[in-house]
C-alpha cells in the first residue's frame, strides 16, 4: 500500500506542476485574445480577465481589421504563407535528402566522417544571424537588388537555408530507424535510388516529415530580424506588419492584440490538420 500511495502522490505532484506550466505558458494567449475584444478603457482601466463579467467584448477591432485596414493587412499575411510555405517545403525535401545521405553512405573530408559533417552542419543553425545578415544584405544588392531585396525568392533563399540544418538534424534520427533491407530487397527488384527515396523512404516517413515542415514553417513565419533588413514594402511579413503598428500608432494594444491573435492562428490550424502524423513524428520507432 505505501508503493502505491507514494505513486499515487507523484502521480498528482506530477499533474498539478504540468497544469500550472500550463497555465503560465497559455495565459499570454489568453490574454492577447480577450484584449483583442477590449474596448480602449477597458484595456487601459486595470486588469480585466473574464468577458461578460470584467469587461463586455467587442467586434470592432475585428471588422476593422477585416474593413478599413484590409489593404494594409492582408499583403504581409499573404506574403508570410507563401513564403513560409515554400521555404519550408525546400529545407524539409533537401534535408530529407542529405539526411538520407548520412544515414546510407560513407563520406570522408580528410579527418571528418559523416558523424562531423552533421555536426557541422547543425552548427550553422547555431550561429547568431545578425553575424551573416550584413552580408547577405551586400550579397543581394550586388547579385540582383531587384529578384533578391524586398522579394518573395530572396526571402524564400534565405528561410530554407536557416532551416536546413533543423531538417537535417531532425531528419537523420528517422531516417536512421528505417531498416535497410527494405531498401536492399528494393534494389534486388531493379529499384533505382532515386526511386527507393521518393516511393520507399518518404512515404515511411511521412509523420516524421509533417514534423520537420511545421517546424520549419513555424520558424520561418515566426522570423523577424532577416525580414526587417531584407525587406521594405513589397515582401514585407506578418512579424514587421504587427511591429509597426507600435511605431506607426503608438501601443494601440486592441490592434496590436486582434493582429497578433490572426498571426498565432495558422500555425495552431496547421498544427490541429497534422496532429496524427506530428505527435508519430516526433517519437522515433525503435528498431
């Protein structure tokens, strides 16, 4: 009875610290939300937490987001899904491919084996960006200022480079779980390896890939700093549109809150359509 009881116990302590975490880590978006439905005093009369008891909602920071600054919203949520998407879409595929790389041939660069090239290149993803950002801005003026700065295809270069190594380094321990025979009985039947990768391997993998692409879309719709530098009007995308709206109109929290809250919903929508294959991706099948 004691073994049970302390269980029991552990159990409990176990479920109240993960709830607490849970509400220290969901009350920001809870807050964002309601505010978005504040009217002005209510925001800056003191705290108020529970509509229709603290505070009666409203809709009219909503259909002005949807009305009167539609042509200056739209634009950057536009821009940050395409550009989100496809990047993320290239860094998951060529990922996949040079994971599949490390995991089923031998490579040696003088001293460095396949184990060192993967650190390396997972160490790119932990170098500071603001160390390339001047350069790459350099780089893009000189290549071709007009496809490259303020454009869809410079900031699409740019996002699935940084999310290369994630899906990379993500990639390799799925594909290291995969036995080579299957691979090996394909090859017996004339299988070529372009053939195995795209027919055999991706489909095997196709949780652990839904995980590596919202990861890098998560990244890349999230990113601020390479977007700033990089881009003024044309690619601009959601992150600068909501940084704007401090410096444009002072802290007009109502806006700042709806516009913040319909930039949290994509991914919370992607991530709810994926969830079967998110949560068998990120567990990798022993063998």
């Amino acid at each position: 009875m004691k073994g049970a009881g302390k269980e029991r116990l552990v159990l409990i302590v176990t479920y109240i610290l993960l709830i607490s975490w849970a509400i220290v880590v969901l009350f920001p978006l809870y807050w964002t939300i309601i505010t978005s439905f504040k009217e002005k005093l209510d925001v800056f009369m003191g705290p108020k937490y529970l509509p229709w008891i603290d505070f009666e909602p409203v809709l009219k920071w909503w259909k002005r987001l949807f009305t009167v600054e539609r042509s200056e919203v739209l634009p950057p949520f536009k821009n940050s899904i395409n550009i989100a998407t496809v990047s993320s879409f290239i860094a998951m595929l060529f990922g996949t491919m040079a994971a599949y790389a490390l995991t089923r041939f031998r490579f040696k660069l003088g001293r460095l084996g396949n184990q060192d090239i993967l650190v390396w290149i997972v160490s790119q993803r932990m170098m500071p960006p603001i160390v390339t950002l001047l350069a790459l801005f350099l780089m893009f003026k000189v290549v071709s200022e007009k496809y490259l700065l303020d454009s869809w295809l410079g900031m699409i270069l740019v996002y699935s480079s940084f999310n290369l190594p994630i899906a990379v380094w993500v990639m390799r321990n799925f594909l290291s779980q995969i036995p080579i025979s299957i691979e090996e009985a394909a090859m017996v039947d004339g299988a070529s390896r372009f053939q195995i990768f795209f027919k055999i391997v991706l489909p095997l993998t196709l949780p652990s890939l839904t995980a590596t692409f919202l990861l890098c879309f998560i990244f890349a719709w999230n990113e601020f700093l390479f977007a700033l530098i990089l881009t003024f009007s044309d690619a601009r995308t959601v992150p600068i549109l909501i940084a704007s709206q401090h410096f444009q109109r002072g802290p007009q929290w109502w806006d700042i809150s709806a516009l913040s809250t319909l930039a949290i919903a994509p991914v919370i929508i992607i991530a709810l359509m994926l969830q079967r294959y998110l949560v068998r991706g990120l567990i990798p099948v022993s063998k």
